[in-house]
C-alpha cells in the first residue's frame, strides 16, 4: 500500500514589493503594509505553516 503524502498548502496569490520612495514611486497608495520584502514573506509564510506560494507581481503598482 502507498504512503498518502502530507497535504501542502501553498498560497496561491503573494505580493512582495518595494517601499514607496522616489526612486521607485507607486502610481497610487493602497491599503497594504509599506513594503513586503521576500523574507518578510518567506517568514510570514513560515509562521502561518505556508509551504509553498505563488507570486504575482506588483508591477501595475509603480
């Protein structure tokens, strides 16, 4: 008989992006924390038992 595998969970819509500075404006300013590095995720992800993630860029918001 096969071993059943543990269940993952991965989320399925992350965004890391960039403080609002000069250098790399945001076209608006929405509701969300000032940045979200990819550790800060990566650690976020570790505390809520997140294993996995995909990520979609922020690109509209500069």
């Amino acid at each position: 008989m096969a071993q059943a595998r543990p269940k993952m969970i991965i989320d399925y819509q992350v965004h890391a992006y960039a403080a609002n500075t000069p250098e790399r404006p945001w076209a608006r300013v929405p509701n969300r924390p000032e940045h979200v590095t990819g550790d800060e995720m990566v650690s976020a992800m570790d505390k809520f038992g997140i294993d996995g993630a995909i990520y979609l860029s922020p690109f509209s918001m500069y």
